[in-house]
C-alpha cells in the first residue's frame, strides 16, 4: 500500500471508497452473540432472519474471533486495535480510559463525526474515548467493575451467578428495555444526520443476548421447547476426564450440575435464542432506516459481537473459555463499491475492525496495530496461513488462557497446564483434543511458536496476575473483595448494582 505522507491519508482508499456523496458507516455490535448462533450460517434452529438477509448482499466472515472472551478486554481490543496484554485492559475490573487512543480518535481527528449509542463497558463518559458524543452510555460499576474477577489465586465461588440459572424465561427486563432504547434513539440519529453533510460513523452497541435470559414474548414464541436439542456434553457423566481449566470455571460460577436439570437447559437455550432473534430484528430496523433515508449505497455496515456464549456446552453458560461457541463471533460487512467476497473463511479478530474504519475513511492506521483492513482481505483469496489471537485472564481463570487459530487447527495454551488441539474441518464440535497424537506433533509445535511470536505467554500470565493483585490490595485486600462479592450483569444506567 502507499500513501500519501502529508496528507495521512491512504492511497489504497480510492479502490474502496463507493461512489457517494460522502462516507458514512454503521457499526452494529451485540453482547454475547455466538458466532454459531446464526440461522444462514447454519444453526439448525436458532432463527436470525434480518442477518441472513443482510448477508445476501454482504461479506460473512465465518472464521471470525474475539480477541478476549469477555466484555472489557474485548471492547478495548475492538476500540484500540491492540490486545488485551498490549492495553493491560485485563479483565472486568479494568476498563478502557482513552489510552492508548483508537480508531475513535483517529476518525474524530480527521473530521468524522463519532458517535455511540448504547453499551461501550469503558470506566466513565468522561474520558475522552474518541467518541464525538455518546448517547445512552452503559459503562461499569462505580467506574471500577467487576473486582472479584480479578481474585484467581485460589478462586472464589461467584455466589450471584447462580442467577444465570434462576433468571430465565419469557418477558421483559431492564436489558431488553434498554436495547428498545438503543434502537429508537439510533434510528433517530440516522434520520437526522441523513440531512447533514458531515461524514460521520454510529456505533450502535446492544446489550442482547447478554443474561439474564429473558426473552420479549413476540421472539420467543418463535420456539418450541420439545424442538430444542441439549447441549453436547451437558450431563456430568459426559465430561469425564474434561480439561482442569474447565472443572475450576464451572465449580467458580457454581451453576452445573445442582442449577440446571434438561427442562431447565432447553428453557435456557429457548431465551438464548428469543434474545437472538430480538437482536436480529433491532438490526434489521437499522438497516432499513439506512434505505428509507437514502444512505444504503454510501454506507458501510458492520454487524458483530463482542465474544459469544458457551451455550450450556459441556455444563458451561456465559462466556470465558476458547470453545467456538464462546470465542468464534458473527462478523458480516457490507461495503458499497467494494469487491468484496460473498464469504471468506480467512481467521479475522475484532482488531481487524479498526483498520477497516479507518481504511473505509481514507485515514491510515498505527502501523504497530496488528488487525488488516477487512476490505482487503475480503478482496484477497483465502489465506489459511493466517493467525488469529485470543487471551483471557478474567473471572474463573485459574491461569492465563491463549488462543491461536491457523487455518482448520485450533491451538488453545493454558499456561501451566496441558494445552488443547482440535481440528476444526474434522472435528467442528471439539471433541477430540488431539494435542498428544504423535501425528499432529509438528503441527502442535508450530502453533506454539506461532503463539510466542504473538506473547510470551509466561511473562503475560504473571504481568496479569500482578496487576490485579495490585487493584485487590487497593479494594481493601482480598477478604474484603470476596465479602463484598460480585454483581453479575451490569446493570442499566440509572440502576445501582446489586452485590451477593
């Protein structure tokens, strides 16, 4: 790529820029939603109509990763373009503060109009984040979150995420209020600004299908109980020799076995889908505000999720492990006058999101970023080479966890423990870790240079710990963190937090 110097601007953008009056882009991000989760790309039940019709007309990224498998650390990724052991950004008690600065700022500085509706998960809506303005911010409790996610040496027992199980069914809550909110005032937004000249990009962020798992009547009487299958590996004598790392999360947010038998399960994933299909609607209403408003052809849209959700696999709900239920998102773009691929099955991560902006802008990124415009490699033929990084270090994590994904290979490092192999065109549902077949050696060994390359996974681990040890000591030490306890969700602006 070349570029012009002064002008910071990228020559490249002239092949992308669509023929319009100006550049406009949409960025529409859920909380939660897997990436399987996705009617066109497969799920045999869950039904997201308006996605798969955007699809018809877009890019789908079908091997498309969040960068951390939990809200803070994978919204700084998102916003800065850099990862979790890059912002230090660690868990949910360590929010974005506007450093180092990100796509947002670079936009606003170069005269695009930056505005967010809805959940950002930042500190507060003072720091300057880079957003010209935001609108219904959500950020974290007490502008600090969740501190008891950070005590991992030994690991508490969540007392309040035994909600997950007891907040389920169908019906109304504060979230699904709140996202009503975030579409109402988004599409007010794109009404408005249809009139104005100024280039500008929205951010609409939801909160769906984030627990509590109730779900609006009209989406989840699109399901029927005796139709939804249970989850694989769900029972207890299914995961008979299950990786440690996983028997600790599960004991921490004490919700399998004595929480959930298979009605409750099937209950579970019956509002998980209702959630599903909310959101698919609220995005649906975006995109036919963009053609009743004229801006269909001169903006570019972005439908993802922060991380997904495990789905009751393996006796696991929320979010924090690498299994594709839980670190794959749905990533789809549509970018007029571009030639973009109808699906690219290249590896991308949410800091492939920030080059995209900026290249959509004409505005050239840091190059120590490591994300690619998604236009060019939604241009480029498949490239099985490429990696894709993910790491947690968060609420249930007995040790720093790594992800890389090459290809059909998933390399999943625990540090201190014995890592995780599949092969995902073999084994999609990853139930065959083959990290010790003689065979797949070579491969193991490679991914694991390919890993160092990307973080010194020991360093990192320990660099995690201490940082939070430090926020513990400063919270009146871990007993006092402990006893205070953990919140759960977040709650809606306005509502104070409810510690157990």
């Amino acid at each position: 790529m070349t570029s012009n110097p002064e002008s910071g601007v990228s020559a490249r953008h002239e092949e992308h820029a669509p023929p319009a009056r100006r550049r406009v882009a949409l960025v529409v991000m859920s909380d939660e939603h897997s990436g399987l989760a996705i009617s066109g790309h497969g799920h045999p039940w869950i039904r997201t109509p308006c996605i798969d019709a955007f699809a018809r007309g877009a890019t789908s990224f079908l091997s498309a990763y969040t960068n951390s498998p939990i809200c803070i650390p994978a919204r700084a990724a998102f916003t800065t373009g850099r990862y979790a052991h890059q912002t230090r950004n660690w868990d949910n008690a360590m929010p974005y503060v506007g450093e180092p600065r990100g796509w947002t700022h670079l936009l606003r500085d170069a005269g695009v109009d930056v505005t967010s509706v809805g959940k950002l998960h930042f500190r507060n809506e003072i720091d300057d984040t880079g957003f010209t303005r935001q609108l219904l911010p959500m950020h974290v409790v007490e502008g600090r979150g969740d501190v008891l996610g950070c005590v991992r040496m030994p690991l508490p027992v969540r007392h309040k995420a035994t909600t997950f199980a007891s907040e389920i069914g169908i019906g109304e809550s504060s979230y699904t209020a709140f996202d009503r909110s975030v579409a109402a005032t988004s599409l007010d937004w794109i009404g408005t600004q249809a009139l104005q000249p100024q280039p500008w990009l929205l951010f609409s962020s939801f909160v769906a299908p984030h627990f509590p798992l109730i779900a609006p009547e009209a989406f989840a009487r699109q399901y029927r109980l005796d139709d939804i299958p249970l989850p694989k590996r769900c029972h207890p004598e299914e995961r008979l020799g299950e990786h440690p790392f996983d028997t600790a999360l599960r004991e921490c947010f004490a919700q399998e076995p004595q929480l959930f038998d298979d009605e409750r399960r099937r209950r579970a994933l019956l509002s998980y889908a209702g959630l599903c299909s909310f959101t698919d609607w609220h995005f649906g209403e975006l995109c036919r505000a963009l053609e009743a408003s004229g801006l269909a052809e001169d903006a570019l849209v972005l439908y993802l999720s922060d991380h997904g959700d495990n789905m009751g696999a393996r006796g696991l709900w929320g979010k924090s492990t690498m299994y594709e239920e839980s670190a794959r998102i749905p990533l789809l773009m549509r970018a007029p006058g571009c030639r973009t691929r109808a699906t690219v099955t290249t590896p991308v991560s949410l800091v492939d999101v920030g080059p995209t902006l900026l290249d959509w802008f004409g505005v050239k990124p840091p190059t120590d970023w490591p994300g690619r415009s998604l236009l060019d490699i939604a241009e480029a033929p498949d490239d099985c080479t490429r990696c894709v990084f993910s790491e947690y270090h968060a609420a249930g994590a007995t040790t720093g966890m790594f992800m890389l994904r090459q290809g059909e290979w998933k390399l999943i490092h625990y540090e201190g423990l014995p890592p995780q192999l599949f092969n995902l065109a073999s084994d999609p549902e990853e139930l065959r870790n083959v990290a010790r077949r003689p065979e797949c050696a070579d491969v193991l060994r490679s991914l694991q240079s390919q890993l160092r390359a990307v973080a010194y996974t020991e360093r990192v681990d320990a660099q995690a710990k201490a940082d939070q040890l430090v926020l513990i000591e400063a919270c009146g030490g871990r007993g006092a963190v402990v006893a205070r306890g953990g919140f759960g969700a977040t709650p809606v602006p306005g509502t104070p937090a409810q510690f157990l």
